[in-house]
C-alpha cells in the first residue's frame, strides 16, 4: 500500500503554493495525501519565520504532532520552510522527534527522504539554499477551487532590515516565461479561472531579458483566464510599463498591493525600503493615474526599532492621504539574524500595541470611505463562494479586491457577473446581481 502523508500550511500564499508543489511531487511519487493526521504515515508542516507569532504557532503544533507520535511512533514528522532553514539547529536540539527538517530549495529530496527515514536513519536535513531551483519543470497539485498560486520567482534581495525572507528564502531567481504560461493553461484545462502570480517582489521578475510586464501580457492571453492578479511589487520597482499593461486587458484585476511599511524617511530609511515619503505618494498617484478606480492595499509595520510617535505619526499622515482600500498591519517583531534586530532602542510592547490600534481604527474608517464610493455602481464580481451569513447568499470579489455579498439568485460559483453595489457596511458590500435584460435595458 501507498504510503500517506498529511500536509498543514502556515504563512504566506508563497507557501501555499509550496505545499502544493510539494503535494505534486509526493502524489507523482506514489505517496498517498490524507485529510486524516492520525493515520498518515508522515506529517508535514509548511512554516513561516516572518514574526515571532508565526513561528509559536508552529511550535505548538509540533508538540500536538509529538503526542499522535507517542501513540505511532513509526510516523514520519517533517518541518518544511522557513523556519527549517532558520531554526534547524534548535530544532534538531530541542525537538528530536521531529524526522526531516528541510529548506525551501529542497522539497525535490523529500520522496528520497521518507523513503530513507523509513530505514531508521538519523535526522534528515537539507537547508542549502540554492541560485537556480525555481521548480519550472513541476506541476503542483492544487486544492480544487477559483483561483491558482503560480509562484514566478523565488528568494528575495531587498533585504528590508526587518525582513528574515532574504535569509530563509535566498536570492532571487525566476521562472521562465514559458513555464509559467503553461502552468497557468494548465490550470485553467483543470477548472481554475484566476491565477495570482506570485513572488517577493514580482516586479523585480526577470527572465533572459524578459521583465514583469512582458510576463503579464503573456499571461492575460490565456483563453479562458478571467482573472489575473499578482503580489506583491515593491514600491520602488513598479513601472508605467506594468501600470500599461494592466489597463490594456480587462482579465488583470485593478489592483495593486503597495506596501509603505511606514510613513517617516528616516525609519524607512533604517528598514532599507529604498524609497520616501514622497516616492510613495508620487507611485500612489502614478497608479490612480493609469487605472482609475483601483484597488490599494499597503503592509505596515508600527514600532519598527526606534520609531518615535512623531514618526508614528507620519505614517498615519500618509495613510490619511492615500487612503489605502485595505492594509495587513504588523507590530514589529525582532528577527535575529536581521540587521534591525541589532538595533537598539526597541519600543516597548504597550507602545507597539497602541499604535497598532490606532492605525487599525484608521483604516477601518478609510475602508469605509472607499467602499461607500462605490455604493450606486455595477461592478464585476466573480462569485467564490457561500456567504458566512446566510445560505442564500453568494460572496465574491469585484476587480478591486472587495468582497460583496449579494443574493445567489440563479448565479453560480465561477460566475463573473454584473453586481450593483447598494450598500457599505463594516467592510464588506452589499449588492444586487444586474439581471442581464435590465442591462441591456439601461
Ligand atoms: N515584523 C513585523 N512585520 C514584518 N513583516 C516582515 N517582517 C516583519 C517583522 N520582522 C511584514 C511586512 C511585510 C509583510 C509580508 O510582513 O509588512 O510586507
Ligand atoms: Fe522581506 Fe523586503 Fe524582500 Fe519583502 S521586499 S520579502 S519585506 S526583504
């Protein structure tokens, strides 16, 4: 019988897609996927290592693997990801039950790994980091559902003094254009119909001499592809070039994920983000420039080492004057191994989470502000799935990365449809489908 293996996911898209590739390669191998921790023969989990808080998580579900390994001790625990290539040594130290422990540069020698674990071997670690691996040649085998995770390159070389990602994930390489497009029309023959390609810094993406915006314009000629979306670009590297053709093809979402991370040039300039103030709010107008009515969400980190209130409040400064349609915002969190983790002056906790409630309270309101704009107009909507609420009703996003709940009616998941948006509440819409007479009608 097929061996079976259990696989969980932490962090970010990134690595959701990379336990679908690792899915793919063990299903390709013969390995069996269960849904049932308690009878795989191996357990997997997929890890992140950008906050402290994302790595606890992790380490609690250790300990609950370590209990199913007590009742079984023939299963195989393996850590996948960045906290296997950041924390091996404590791992192996403090966590001996745990069987592989391998980087994100190594998910090919896993099928070879079960198999040797098998024998009773010792640990088994691989945390190289490789200039090359991009897995171009292997098809992930995906959860069913809308939209696909096309990971287009890997590794980081920002190096955002904040940031562990250049440390765990290692330089940045990218897939060719072909693999990519033929990943994408793959997915659509299996049913998908968005894509979001993913990478660091997508727009750093390059490929012999073939840069973000030619891959784009590849991607949105897939018959098929409703929806393309992408994250995340880095403020410094967006192009007009990108910006150009996402306003050519109606299938690439009108949507941008811009992280400011903060709002003073003298903390920016500390966490190495490469831009200004106003750099920010001259890329912000560039964008609402060529595509009206996009969406802009933001990453901020508050209580980066050092940050003053006043510099705080520069931050909320310029969040006031973009207005930002949504925003994932962080208290700081010390990475050892990164530069700012060697800074001084770290504000304290109580601090940290004040701001942090601030800023949220902000947005929320300029949340609000943006939805309520578009309160009285038809947008595209692509339904997803069955609202939290109510049975009867459909959630799906608009173009601009909005959720709206509306009455199912005759639609269907898959469906792209004409939503009327009548009303703002906390963050989601309220719509009504636009029945295609009453289209044709106005
Ligand atoms: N502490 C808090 N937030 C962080 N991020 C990255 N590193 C850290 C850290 N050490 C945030 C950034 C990034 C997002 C993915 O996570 O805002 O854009
Ligand atoms: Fe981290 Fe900065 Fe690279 Fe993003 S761009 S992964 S924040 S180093």
């Amino acid at each position: 019988m097929s061996k079976s293996y259990f696989i969980e996911t932490y962090g970010c898209q990134m690595n959701v897609a990379d336990s679908e590739l690792v899915s793919g390669l063990l299903t390709r191998e013969g390995f069996s996927e269960t849904k049932d921790i308690h009878t795989a023969d191996a357990i997997f989990v997929n890890t992140c290592a950008i906050r402290e808080h994302a790595e606890d998580k992790v380490h609690s579900r250790l300990g609950y693997y370590h209990q199913i390994k007590r009742k079984n001790p023939k299963t195989i625990i393996g850590v996948l990801g960045c906290m296997a290539q950041n924390l091996k040594e404590d791992i192996l130290e403090s966590k001996p039950f745990v069987d592989i422990v391998l980087g994100p540069d190594s998910y090919r020698r896993l099928p070879e790994m079960i198999r040797e674990r098998s024998n009773e071997s010792s640990h088994l670690v691989d945390t190289k980091l490789s200039r090359f691996e991009v897995y171009d040649d292997m098809f992930p085998s995906r959860n069913k559902g809308i939209n696909a995770w096309i990971s287009i390159m890997r590794g980081c070389d920002k190096f955002c003094t904040f940031c562990i990602v250049p440390f765990t994930r290692g330089r940045e390489r990218s897939r060719s254009v072909e693999g990519i497009v033929q990943e994408a029309a793959q997915a659509v023959s299996d049913g998908f119909i968005e894509v979001t390609l993913l990478g660091q810094n997508v727009n750093s993406y390059h490929h012999e001499g073939q840069k973000f915006h030619e891959l784009l314009d590849a991607v949105a000629q897939i018959p098929g592809l409703k929806r393309i979306r992408y994250t995340s670009p880095h403020p410094e590297d967006m192009t007009q070039d990108v910006l150009n053709v996402m306003a050519k093809y109606d299938n690439i979402c009108n949507y941008v994920h811009l992280p400011l991370q903060a709002g003073n040039d003298e903390v920016l300039n500390r966490m190495n983000r490469t831009y200004t103030k106003d750099q920010f709010l001259a890329r912000v107008n560039q964008i609402r420039n060529t595509l009206p009515n996009v969406g802009i969400s933001t990453d901020i980190i508050v209580g980066f080492p050092g940050e003053n209130e006043a510099e705080f409040q520069e931050t909320m400064d310029v969040m006031e004057v973009v207005k930002f349609d949504s925003a994932f915002t962080f208290k700081y969190s010390s990475r050892p191994g990164t530069k700012a983790a060697e800074f001084d002056d770290h504000v304290p906790e109580d601090e940290k989470q004040h701001r942090l409630e601030r800023l949220i309270e902000m947005q929320q309101k300029h949340t609000l502000f943006r939805n309520k704009a578009i309160v009285g107009r038809v947008e595209m909507v692509l339904v997803e799935k069955e609202s939290k609420r109510s049975k009867k009703q459909w959630a799906g996003r608009t173009d601009a990365n909005k959720w709206v709940v509306f009455n199912k009616e005759n639609a269907k998941i898959k469906d792209l449809i004409p939503v009327k948006i009548m009303d703002a509440r906390g963050i989601t819409l309220h719509g009504e489908i636009v029945q295609i007479q009453e289209m044709e009608a106005a």
